[in-house]
C-alpha cells in the first residue's frame, strides 16, 4: 500500500508537471491605431511590421514555448473598435505563420476617425473571457496620438490593473508632440508594463518586434539588450 501511495504521488506531480508546462502563459491582444492621422501607406507598415515581427524567429519561439494566445484588434474613435482577428492559440510555429499571414493581409476597417485610447482599452478588456485559462493578460497598444475622444485612459488603469490586466504601449512619434512620455504617463499600466518609441512609421517594424519578444517573455531587459538580441 505504501508503495502505490509513493507512486500515486509521483504520477500526480508528473501530471501536475505536464499540466502547467502546457498551460497558456499569456494571452496578447495586439490593437492597432487606425484613426484619421494614419495614412494608407501608414496602416501598410504596422500590419507588415507586424507580421514580420510574428515570423521572427525569437518572437515565434516565444509564442510557442509559452502556448501564448494572441488576437488583433483595430481601433480609432468612439465605438469603432473590431476585433479584425479572434484569439488564435500558438501551439505550432505554423499556427504563428496563418496568424501572421492573416495579419498581413486584414483589410482596414475605417479611415477618417478620431483616436479613443480608453475606448479601444475598454473594448479589448472585454475579449479576454475566451482566453481566461491564460496566467498573463496583456494587451499591446501602438498609436500615433493622443486620446481625443471618449474616456480618457487615465480614468481606466487602476480598474484594468485590479483585474489583472497589463497595458504596454508603442508610441510612433511624428504627430504628436512627446507621444512616449503621454503613454508613459497616462495609458501604460500593470507589472512591468512599459512603453517604447519608435520615432516614425519606418522604425514601427524594428520596434514591435522588440516589444512582442519583450511583451510574451515578460522578461524586463533594456531596449539596448534588446537591440543586440533582435
């Protein structure tokens, strides 16, 4: 009896073992700025940028060493916000190359709105039920602007951290004056959330790929570290 006890045991943590090791580790809903002040070669260049930062392959072997899940969400002004692509489940290096391969060819939802920061947090928020066996809840936004419309971001930090969210931020300087230190300010929020810049549209590529690999590591090396490994 007590050897089948020991071994009732053993099995049980091995179990427990492989459970956890399969288990989603975050959930990312990348959410895309697509208002007014983003031209059509502009939109171009973060979907690009953003399906060439899935295929890198530091990125995609995060993604999949982690079971991550990812979404990506278009947003502008006040309830104009979609989800472009549902929750996809990063089990394969192949199921990263469909999710990028849709990235890259999702058509524009709208073209000549305003920017609700708090409006498009508010939205994704609320698509995380699907997701919700995922340790980590993260949701990446990059924009070129400030919130001029709706609830101001500021407003819905506290509320989103309370419920476990982390909001990292990618701001494209060029629009904006000092658009970083606005993020910083008022629209990143969580454990180790953070924001990095990418001083025009060109740069956007280079910089998300930095901020997935960073996002789904949650891992808190500098943007030079980061420079040298990507």
């Amino acid at each position: 009896m007590k050897q089948i006890s020991i071994l009732s045991v053993a099995l049980g943590s091995l179990l427990s073992f492989t459970s956890g090791a399969k288990a989603c580790e975050v959930a990312l809903a990348l959410t895309v700025d697509i208002s007014g002040s983003v031209d059509a070669q502009e939109y171009q260049l973060q979907m690009h940028g953003l399906a060439g930062a899935l295929r890198d392959s530091t990125v995609s072997q995060a993604l999949v060493s982690r079971k991550a899940a990812v979404m990506l969400v278009q947003w502008t002004g006040t309830s104009r916000q979609v989800v472009s692509l549902t929750w996809q489940r990063m089990a394969t290096f192949d199921d990263v190359e469909s999710f990028a391969n849709k990235v890259e060819s999702t058509p524009r939802q709208w073209r000549n709105f305003s920017t609700a920061i708090g409006d498009a947090l508010t939205f994704t928020s609320g698509q995380f039920s699907a997701v919700s066996d995922c340790k980590r809840k993260v949701i990446d936004v990059s924009g070129d602007g400030y919130s001029n419309e709706g609830v101001e971001p500021l407003a819905l930090r506290q509320h989103l951290v309370d419920d476990g969210f982390t909001i990292n931020g990618l701001a494209i300087e060029g629009s904006s004056d000092n658009l970083t230190k606005y993020y910083r300010d008022y629209v990143i929020a969580g454990p180790k959330a953070f924001v990095m810049t990418a001083n025009t549209f060109d740069e956007y590529p280079k910089r998300i790929k930095q901020k997935l690999f960073k996002e789904v590591t949650n891992q808190i090396a500098g943007l030079k570290s980061l420079d040298n490994r990507l």
